[in-house]
C-alpha cells in the first residue's frame, strides 16, 4: 500500500518554490527517504511547501497554538508554520539519521528558536497539555496511530481545551479509521487539489476536533 506521494510530476516550478523555501528558511529537507520504513513506519517525505503555504493561510494556527508534528522527519512542517504564523513547534521522530538532520536545520533555521524535536516513538510520546495542534501526513501504520490517538485523548481529557488534528493526502485506510473514533468530529477540509496536476482527491488536509 502507497501512503505517501512523489510530488516531482508538477515539474520545475514547484521544484524550484521547493528549494527557495529551503534557501529562505536556511534549512535542508528535499528529497525522499525509504531506507528505513517498513509496514509500520513509512518513508520520509516532506510536504509539499505549498501545501504548507495554503494551511499557514487557513486561519488556525497562531503565535499562541503549539504544533505538534508526527513524523517530522527533518522539520519542515515545523520551520514553515513557525516562520510564517509565530506557532511554537515540535517535532517527533522516531529514525535516529533523520532525527539529525532535524537537529542540524535548528541549528541554522531562522526559526529555530520556536522550535524543538523529540527522537522518539510516536506511541510512546507524551503530549504535553501546552500542545493545541497535531499534524500528520501518513507517518505510520493505522496501528500506530490507533497508540499515538489514545496518548492524545488522555492529554485533552487530563487538560481540556481546542485540539485540533490535521490530517494531509490521507489514505483511505486513515479516513475510515478516523470516522470511527468517537472522540473526534470532522471540522474542516483544506482542498489542495489545485496546487498539482491531475486533480487527486487525496490532495487535502482534512481537520478534525478532539471532543
């Protein structure tokens, strides 16, 4: 089963919007990595920049929200929304090489200073109560995110407050899973659709509500 994308289809230009937001942000996260992804963890991909750019502009995230980033591999998601909306951010990752690199772009990244990693297992993390958004784009198996969900509900029960989830390109394995859990509600759909050649109804971020 394919869970992540190879966004290279869309050609130069957004080859070429990849590696100024990089050069911008003084940081190094192109490229895919598999080398260590097997059923339960999936290979390392940045999301696409102007997917960042479009859910920087949806409003809900803030220099008062903190993010939380599954999978961060080496920080992307972090560096962006820290830099274009004053979130505080934190990034998990699980591969130690990756882990790193993570650590090597903080030490550069113009927005460094708001952000932090964790070398850890996802289902073992402990979501701190100051944690208000949590991002997700096909880091692991549903039996992972199954763990990684029940952490998140003992956080919002032991500290209720807004916490929303953000879900891009998910698989349909993800969708259902999600649909069943009735701690969560469906808040919102972020169409990226737009953004890449052959209209792929995968190209969304679909948000959904701790309750």
């Amino acid at each position: 089963m394919v869970t992540s994308r190879m966004y290279g289809r869309a050609g130069n230009k957004m080859d070429q919007n990849e590696l100024q937001w990089d050069k911008l942000l003084k940081i190094k996260t192109t490229g895919r990595d598999d080398s260590h992804s097997d059923q339960y963890h999936f290979p390392y991909e940045p999301t696409p920049y102007c997917v960042l750019e479009r859910l920087a502009n949806s409003g809900w995230f803030g220099k008062k929200n903190v993010l939380l980033d599954y999978g961060t591999g080496k920080g992307r998601v972090c560096f962006f929304l820290s830099y274009q909306t004053r979130c505080r951010s934190i990034g998990i990752e699980y591969e130690e090489r990756i882990f790193t690199g993570a650590e090597e772009n903080k030490c550069h990244a113009v927005s460094g200073f708001r952000t932090s990693f964790a070398m850890s297992d996802a289902e073992h993390y402990t979501v701190f109560p100051e944690t208000d958004r949590c991002y997700f784009f096909n880091p692991f198996s549903v039996e992972i995110l199954q763990k990684v969900l029940a952490r998140i509900y003992n956080s919002y029960y032991e500290y209720p407050r807004e916490l929303l989830l953000f879900f891009y390109y998910p698989s349909d394995e993800y969708i259902l899973f999600l649909m069943t859990q009735k701690q969560l509600v469906f808040f919102d759909e972020i169409d990226c659709r737009d953004l890449f050649d052959g209209k792929n109804p995968r190209e969304r971020i679909l948000v959904f509500e701790v309750i």
